[in-house]
C-alpha cells in the first residue's frame, strides 16, 4: 500500500510529458479512421454478398 503514492507520481510525471494533439489534428485523425472503417465494413459487406451468392448458385 505504500507504493501507491509514488506510482502515483510516477504516473503524474510521466502525463506531463505527454505531447496532446491539437484540435485540428485530433479531428482530422477521427475522420480518416471514421472513413477508412466505413471502407474496410463495405468491403466485407461486399464481398461476403459475393461469397453468398456463390454458395447460392452451388447450392
């Protein structure tokens, strides 16, 4: 229990050498992961249509 204090300070040091980023950055950053996800979903969306309708047709 007497690590706890200094952990904590460890932990408050080390958060203080974190570089955040800006807004902007941080915004842009959001979008690109919103679009590449939205992407890479349509992608398997579409390719298990294909698979589907290949079974269909096996089937």
């Amino acid at each position: 229990m007497k690590n706890i204090p200094a952990y904590i300070d460890e932990v408050i040091t080390e958060m203080r050498k974190v570089n955040w980023p800006k807004r902007k950055e941080l915004v842009s950053n959001t979008v690109i992961t919103l679009l590449a996800s939205l992407a890479l979903a349509l992608f398997i969306f579409g390719a298990d249509r294909v698979i589907s309708s290949i079974l269909d047709l096996i089937y």
